[in-house]
C-alpha cells in the first residue's frame, strides 16, 4: 500500500480509528487501575515503599480502638474508624506483639497488613549525660505511656548487679545516680523501665565501680555522685570538671555553702519552674537542694553524671582556688579569694 492508498483508507476508517485509539486508552487506564490495585494489595511495600515511615509503640493488651488511635496520632492512617474495623476483622488485636514498629503511611487495608507481617523492632532509650530524673519519668510517660515507671524500676534492688545492691540508698529516687548515661535498646515495651535499670546499673558497675574501687570510694560512691551531677551542670568543658570537683571538695572541708546555682536551678524545676539564669531572690528558695543557704551536699543527684564528671569527682584536681565563674564561652575562670572571685565577674 503506497501513501496515496493509506491516505484513501484514512479517509474511509477515520470513525473505526478514533474509536480504536479511544478503546485502547480506556483499555490501557483500566488495566493500569488493576494493577496499582493489585500491588496495593499483595505488594504494599512497592507501592508505599518511597512514603516516610512512621515508628508506633503499641503496648501490651492494647485493644482494636487503642491500636487505631495510636496509628492515627502516629500519623500512619487517616481514619481511626476504618483503621480499627481493619484490626477488628483480622483479628490482630489478638495476634499484635507488644513493641515497636516501623510503618508506611497507607490505607488503613494496607498498614493492617504490614502489622500482620511485621516484627516489632528494638525500643531506643537514651539517657543523656545532665538529664534530671523527673525529665525523664515525664518522657516514659509521654512516650510510653509509663507513669513512674522509672521509680518503680529503680524501687526493685533484684533489678541492679548483686555486687552493686550494698550500695543503694533506701531512698529510691537517690538511685538514679547509679544509672550511666547511655543509649540502650529492648524489644519489650512493658518492661521496658525494668530493662533500662539493668541495663544502665551494669554499665555502671562497669564505668565507674573500678574507679571507685581503685580509690578505695566505694562507700562513698552515693555522695560522691550527687558531687558528680553537680560538676555535669556546672562545667561545660571537660577540662574544667576536675578543678570545678576539687574547689567543691575544698568548700566540703571547709564546711562551706557549696553556692552552686545548678542545684537551686534543679530546686525550682522540680516545683514546676524552669530558670535558666538566677535572680538574688531566686536563691532564698526554701530547698534541701539550695547551696546556697544550705552547708553539704544536695539529699541526690541533681541529674545522671557524664563518665568525665564521675572521673573528675573521683580524681579532683588540688588546688587552693574556692570559687569559679564560668564566662559567656563557657569556660571558668578560678579564684582563691571572694575579693578576686568578683573581679573575675567583671
């Protein structure tokens, strides 16, 4: 067939051809439509795979409503009622584990499937170096849903290493300071206060009760750690904890006010107030924590002690300095005298 002769049966089949064009686009969007259905279906990971991912923690017992609300918040589903009729008809209220999971946004179908084929994955808790106690019971109960879950933990000694449970004050929130400040994982959500306390007493007993131990310090490992948090809050530097530990040694002996503004800062904290600088009234606070009127050490730590704060309350550098003023780069600068303490202010 030449040009002429195609062009001829054009004319003749201009109606055929259009509606053949027509018949194949509808063909080829309806087969599309299945075929995303389909994947959306059986292989949700190619279709959701490039969406963010969102973690969900779903706790022990949890019902079909409790699951769906903890997806919606999660942001992993749009609708609580389709997310929980999902659960409900495949029953995984009743098959779910406890723990976390990592999950694609989607349709309610499909994030029902991926709890259906997924694992729960390791809960990461961190406890930073400076973090005060109540900072982090407040986090197991935003997070997980835990109130006082981490004095619970800390009330059961079967929970710290048996060479570590003579040292534990009666005072149960005194126990903090023998947790060492670290990143730790468990896959067990409901346990999971119990697993941090094991886990960061071990690693205590490995950091810090060798050096304590070297010293001959083990009796006093509870004050020596309630000096330690005071040394994390008041340096920033490493280089300055040592000499920042011996001046509160020396104001120790000499039996006075320690002055430190972190502990009357950490006094107003746990009265629900949050300061981070001091006014002269601030300090007349009516606190076992305010050094400033008080002589001692603070009944606990005022938060969890980094490695080099415990080293340095330890292993204090001597030197006849009894004041130090840390500058607005953060590095301290020492005195013997008050006389010299307020020209270093200036």
């Amino acid at each position: 067939m030449d040009l002429k002769e195609l062009q001829e049966f054009c004319k003749k089949n201009k109606r055929d051809l259009a509606l053949a064009v027509i018949v194949t686009i509808i063909a080829s969007v309806f087969f599309l439509v299945v075929v995303i259905d389909a994947l959306k279906k059986y292989y949700p990971e190619i279709i959701y795979s490039n969406l963010p991912e969102v973690q969900v923690v779903i706790p022990r017992g949890a019902n079909a409503l409790q699951i769906a609300q903890i997806l919606q918040k999660a942001g992993a589903v749009h609708s609580v009622r389709a997310m929980r009729h999902q659960i409900a008809k495949n029953g995984l209220d009743k098959k779910i584990q406890c723990g976390a999971y990592k999950l694609h946004r989607a349709s309610a179908y499909n994030v029902a499937r991926q709890l259906a084929t997924s694992k729960p994955t390791m809960i990461k808790f961190t406890i930073i170096p400076g973090t005060a106690l109540c900072d982090l019971e407040n986090m197991f109960e935003r997070v997980y849903g835990k109130k006082n879950a981490l004095y619970q933990a800390m009330s059961k000694k079967n929970n710290f290493p048996r060479d570590m449970r003579s040292l534990l004050p009666d005072d149960v929130k005194s126990r903090f300071v023998f947790l060492f400040p670290d990143t730790y994982y468990s896959s067990n959500i409901d346990d999971l206060a119990d697993e941090v306390v094991r886990l960061a007493s071990i690693e205590w007993t490995k950091k810090i009760l060798p050096l304590l131990k070297e010293k001959r310090l083990t009796e006093r490992a509870q004050k020596l750690g309630v000096l330690a948090s005071i040394v994390e809050r008041e340096a920033l530097f490493d280089e300055d904890r040592p000499i920042i530990a011996g001046i509160l040694h020396n104001r120790l002996r000499r039996g006075k006010e320690l002055q430190c503004c972190s502990t009357v800062i950490y006094a107003w904290k746990i009265k629900g107030v949050e300061k981070s600088r001091l006014t002269y009234s601030d300090t007349n606070i009516d606190s076992p924590f305010n050094t400033y009127k008080l002589k001692g050490l603070p009944p606990m730590a005022i938060c969890a002690p980094s490695l080099p704060s415990w080293q340095a309350s330890i292993s204090p550098k001597e030197t006849d300095y009894l004041y130090f003023y840390s500058r607005s780069g953060g590095h301290c600068v020492y005195a013997k005298t008050y006389k010299e303490h307020l020209r270093n202010q200036r």
